[in-house]
C-alpha cells in the first residue's frame, strides 16, 4: 500500500485533450470526465443479480464464498473454519439494498454488493449449516452527524431464545475526502488544488468555484464484531439479529453472518505463564510491562510465553526476538489498546518508513506517508525466530495517520512464523521491513483495517503468506513492495480478499521471482482491482518469474476514480519504468463477473511514450462475464494469449488504443494468438482474427452491458 497517484494537475489537463474524434474511435475530454460511466449504477447489473436471486429461490445452498456458490471457487482461497452465510439470503423483516457497485455506497462495499438494511424493530434470521458457538456479525452503522461513531445495540438470539446483546460501533468506521482521508462528514476538500472526477477540475483553480457536496466521498463504512454464544448450537437453528425497537440507530445494516465452531481453549502448560509476570487478563491494568518480563524470562528458559484466556490491555509495542508467544486461541485471549503491536527489531539497511507509506491519491502527493521513523528495540540485525499464535491483536486506530506505527505486526522477523492470529482495528495488520528472509504467515483473520492487510517491504525473501482471510481493509489488501531492495521468492497462495475500499486485492509492486497462487479476491471498491502488478512507488524491476497462477477474482474490474475509466480485474501498469524483464506468466486463472475489463495493461499519459508492458503471457483463462472486453491496452507492448475462453463480454473483445498515438500502422500493443480463445459477447469471438496482431479498436469508454451472473463452466 505504497502511496497512490491521482492524475496529476499537468496530467489532467492533458488527458482532457485526449481524443481518437479523428478515427472515429470516440474521445476523452473534461465533459467526459465529469460523466461516470453506467456499470457502476444500480440498474447496470439488474439482470444479472435477478438470476442470482432466482437461483437463490431455487435452492442456492445458503453457504457461500465471498458470495458465490462455493462451487465456482473450488480449490481457491483461504481454508477457514467458518461458514460464510450471506444476509440477502436469509429470512428478514428488513429492506434489501443493492446491487449497486458506485463506490461511496452501502451496497458497493458489501460481500457480494448487497446487504439488508435493519430499522429499529426489524431483525435477519440465520439457519445454521453446520453447529457453531461463535458467530462473526459484519455490519454497518451511521455516524455522527459530525464525526467520531455512535454505538447501538443489536439483539442475538436462538430459536427465540437465550437473548445476548451486542453493541456495535460506528467509531472505527466512515472516513471522507481525500487522502489521507478525514473522520469529518462536513469537512472541506483537504486538497483543492488537485483534480477530482466530481467536476471534472481542478476546483482551487475552477472559476466559478463548483461546489462539491458534503460528506465528501464516504467510505470504509463497515466493520466486524465477533460474538461467543456459551455453547454449541446445532445445524439448523436459527440465529436472528434484531435491531431493538428502542434502538437509537435510524438503521443497521447487516451484509453477512459467519458461524464457525471455535471449541474449548487452548492451554499451554510448559510455557512461562504471562499472569504469573503481572499480566492482568481483565484488561484493567496495562500489562505491557509484564509481558517484557515474560519474554525475557522464557528466552532465558527457552520455554514458550502463554497467554491464558482474558484480555489484556497492551498500549505500545512489544518487541519480540527469538521468543514464542502463543494464546489460548484468537476468541479468547484478546491483546488490546492504543499502539498495541508486536515488533521484530529493525533490520540492518531497512527502509525507515512509516509502516504504511499513504495512498497520496491526488497531484503531487506521490511521496506522501513515506518518513523517517525511530528503530524499534536493539535496532542491528532484526528479529529472528519469531513465533506468533492463537490471539488475537485489537487496535484502536480510527483515523489514517501514516507515520504512525500502529500496525499490528511490525518490523523485521526472519526464520518466523506468524499462524492463527485474528488482527482488527489497528493501521496494517503486518507490515514488514526488510531486508528479512523466511517468515510465514497462516491462518491469520485480519479485518477492518486502515490500511493495508499484509505489505511485504523492501528486501523480503523466500517468505510465504497463506490461507489468511483479508477482510475491508483500506488499501491494498496483500502487497508486495519492493522499494530500493527487491522482494524475492516469495509466494501469496491461497488467501481470501474481500472488500478492500481503496486499491486491490492483491498488489505486486516490482521483485523478483514472485508466485501469487490459488487466491479468492472479490468486490473491490475502488482505486484499484483484484489482482494488480506495478511498477510503481519507486519499486525495483521485474525480474526472473512472476507467476500469477488458479486465482479466482469475483466483481472486480472496478471503476479508477482518477482516471475515470474501468479498470481489469487483473491489471498491469507501467508507470515508473517499463515491465519487461521478468517472463509474467498468468496461467489457470478465473475472472468472475468483472464489472468492466478482465484484463488491462496500462501507462499513464506523462510516460505513454517511454515504457512498455512485454513478456506478459496469459494461458489457460477463464473469463465469465464482463461489463466491457476482456482485454484493454492502453499502453505500448505484447501479450501472447492461449486457450483463454471468454463469455459474456459487453463490448469488442479487445479494446486496444496502444498509447493514444494511432499510428497509421496499427496499435503499439500487439496481441498474439497461440490458439484456442474461445467464446466472445455482443460482438462476436472475443479475439478476432481482424484485430491481430495490433488493430486500432479504441473506445476509450466504452458502454457497459452487464454480464450474467457466473455459474458452473
């Protein structure tokens, strides 16, 4: 989640004089800008939500994956434990909002782009599919009328009985405006001097000033609360959540239900015991200081560090060397409070960031996030055998603040292995700075996150993250960023990304001998897509492999709001330096239901002419549904294309404006052909043979026809 570019003041001006008027190929101007396009509205996926809901009437199993039949995404994505059951599927008394993907709204940001929103008195009831004593609500609040959150309660019972009362909270959600963002709905653009999409200008420098309407891009409108219920219930009882009539909300809105069955704690009984060190397990004491003395000692005895159940207010860092900390499972031992984080010690050579470098979406803010930050604990060589597990780390972060180290995992950490944590509310979940080698991260919940999930920073090597569940975070979900030390051999392999609301699922930023494998990625929001490769943010080449294998995206291919085009649901683009020196092979892959292109390889305007996209080769593909193509250049290059089978496409199979220079001799992007596309739209065979290698097919916006909804091959 290295900081994000907006179109540049001198960029804006210049794409708004873009236009193919002379090929008749359409245009892009300021009256285009200011218009969005139609997949995003409500009424662009109709009929495809209506088959939806028609295949739910006629027995769609309740159990889904990032709301799809778990059929459609076999293999893929993190192995849980829990059932994810959707609320648009289950009985309620409420009112069911979407499908709408237009970012700022409810629905966009829900699993699956719909939810049902609760007025006071009315409930959603839940059947259980298989027994569970904990359940998982995700759900949204209001927020105050001037910022901060407000809390109301939400009634939990079973078969009508045995009545828990949850409080919600909107105090960790509703950001606005631009970045870094602001918890004031009535807040004036933070940067007027940059180019927004609203007005298609530059309002500082707009006369008569257009007038921008507040609150001012909402987002991040969700969160999460976890709930034991004191025993296990069976397959098929009901769960109900009712709003009280009482309840000061004017709505709750409630998008899904996840039911998993957590079981008795886990004891460790050779272990240096924290409560014996002055850990207080109410949470009423900081027990910071306690858990320091637990470390040492275990290192000395090397013994492990247990965390019985409780919770345990922790308000800083807690450095961790070559130690084991492990708790009684992420139900029931919590680590809370202001600051709270587990941190290796810095790196030799390591970057000194922030933690989370800032998304500085707009003009000129392309460094902003990046400072200088104090080394954590010894400082040297890093931290090494590290082993982290069964707790769960609650942060209290509400506002976007990047040079803060609020993460939930920080600093360096080799030889380490960071396995079934669940990490909430805190700026990044784990953000690691190299240069380290050889941590793995299993099995981790990490959700509600300012920022990124999980970043890979500089100098990471031969590491794994695997089967963790990434849920709403606010930027890049996994990412790896290689900043003036490349990243190497590393591999994200079955992980679930759901709902980021800025940037992508997953995001390879530069390195070497990368594998992204066997992922789920589904609804993002905006400023990015599902599955992205950069070079960007001042990342290091490609180089060696970069190996983009059976991944699974789901509603991706999203609006850019900068650009103010569709994006794929996988996308290249070449911005700091060309992509051409690693062999990019996309084998295997599956893209769902994207909202406009599958595929995208892109530059922007200032270097259209200087960088290219080569050695990027596409194998294997299944494309089911697409707003627009399933391929869209927009920069200078080549790509080979085999057996990749296409259906459902809403415009022309491959919309190629190479760099907008329309040479008489054809695009500067050209396809090739190594046999066996398949499958097409509206137009006919998505791959053509009239437009091979490198025919001009430019819509720079083209119309949306919203794609059926995905079903078995």
């Amino acid at each position: 989640m290295p900081p994000r570019r907006a179109v540049p003041r001198r960029a804006a001006a210049a794409l708004a004089a873009i236009t193919a008027t002379t090929l008749g190929l359409g245009a892009l101007g300021a009256g285009a800008a200011a218009a969005r396009p139609t997949a995003a509205d409500p009424a662009a996926h109709a009929a495809a939500d209506r088959t939806a809901a028609d295949r739910t009437a006629a027995g769609r199993p309740a159990v889904t994956r990032a709301a799809l039949d778990p059929a459609l995404v076999e293999g893929r994505g993190a192995r849980v434990g829990f059932a994810e059951q959707e609320a648009e599927n289950a009985a309620t008394s409420g009112t069911l909002i979407g499908p709408d993907r237009t970012a700022y709204s409810l629905p966009a940001e829900a699993s699956g782009r719909k939810a049902v929103k609760l007025a006071p008195g009315q409930y959603v009831e839940f059947t259980l599919p298989a027994a569970a004593d904990a359940v998982t609500v995700r759900y949204s609040l209001p927020d105050a009328p001037a910022g901060g959150g407000i809390t109301a309660p939400l009634d939990v019972t079973v078969n009508g009985k045995n009545r828990r009362t949850m409080t919600l909270t909107s105090q960790y959600s509703w950001l606005y405006n631009q970045y870094p963002f602001s918890n004031d709905p009535q807040a004036d653009l933070l940067h007027p001097d940059w180019w927004i999409t609203e007005c298609g200008c530059v309002p500082a420098a707009t006369t008569p000033a257009p007038v921008i309407a507040k609150p001012f891009r909402p987002t991040h409108m969700y969160d999460e609360q976890r709930l034991l219920l004191g025993r296990t219930h069976q397959a098929g009882d009901r769960i109900r959540l009712t709003v009280p009539a009482a309840s000061q909300a004017a709505w709750t809105v409630i998008d899904l239900l996840d039911s998993e069955r957590v079981g008795a704690p886990h004891v460790e009984t050779a272990a240096a015991n924290a409560l014996l060190f002055g850990a207080d397990p109410t949470g009423r004491r900081d027990s910071a200081d306690a858990l320091d003395r637990a470390i040492a000692f275990a290192k000395r005895l090397r013994l492990p560090v247990y965390l019985p159940p409780g919770t345990y207010q922790v308000n800083r860092h807690v450095i961790v060397d070559d130690v084991t900390i492990t708790g009684a499972g992420s139900w029931y031992t919590i680590v809370k409070g202001k600051g709270v984080g587990f941190y290796g010690k810095e790196a030799a050579g390591a970057e000194k960031t922030a933690g989370a470098a800032g998304a500085a979406g707009a003009a000129g803010a392309a460094g902003a996030g990046q400072a200088a930050r104090a080394a954590e604990g010894a400082g040297g060589g890093g931290s090494r055998g590290v082993h982290l597990s069964r707790f769960a780390i609650e942060g209290d972060v509400r506002e976007r603040v990047d040079t803060d180290q609020v993460n939930g995992v920080g600093g360096a950490m080799s030889d380490s292995t960071i396995d079934s944590l669940y990490i909430h509310h805190t700026k990044v979940g784990l953000w690691f700075d190299g240069p380290m080698s050889n941590v793995k991260v299993t099995r981790n919940v990490i959700t509600d996150q300012i920022a990124d999930g999980l970043n890979f920073h500089t100098g990471v090597t031969d590491s794994l993250v695997q089967d963790n569940f990434v849920r709403n975070t606010g930027d890049d979900g996994l990412a790896m960023w290689s900043e003036k030390t490349a990243n190497a051999r590393n591999t994200f392999d079955h992980n679930t990304v759901q709902s980021p609301t800025l940037a992508n699922g997953i995001a390879i930023y530069g390195g070497s001998d990368t594998t992204v494998s066997a992922n789920l990625v589904a609804d993002p929001v905006r400023e990015g897509s599902a599955l992205h490769v950069g070079s960007r943010f001042g990342a290091e080449p490609f180089t060696g492999g970069l190996r983009i294998a059976g991944n699974t995206t789901a509603r991706a291919g999203t609006y850019e709001l900068n650009w103010n085009i569709g994006l794929g649901a996988i996308w290249f683009y070449a911005l700091d330096r060309s992509i051409d020196g690693a062999d990019v092979q996309v084998t295997g892959n599956s893209f769902l239901d994207s909202t406009y292109n599958a595929i995208m390889l892109v530059s922007d305007w200032p270097v259209k002419d200087k960088v290219r996209i080569e050695n990027v080769h596409f194998k294997d593909i299944r494309v089911d549904g697409t707003g627009t193509s399933v391929v869209s250049a927009r920069a200078a290059g080549s790509a080979s294309f085999e057996n990749v089978d296409a259906r459902g496409v809403g415009a022309v199979g491959v919309n190629n404006c190479g760099s907008f220079n329309f040479p008489a001799t054809g695009s500067e992007f050209t396809l090739a052909d190594r046999g066996g596309n398949d499958g097409g739209g509206t137009t006919g065979p998505w791959l053509a043979g009239w437009e091979l290698p490198n025919t001009i097919t430019c819509d720079d916006r083209p119309p949306v026809v919203a794609p059926p909804a995905p079903s078995p091959w």
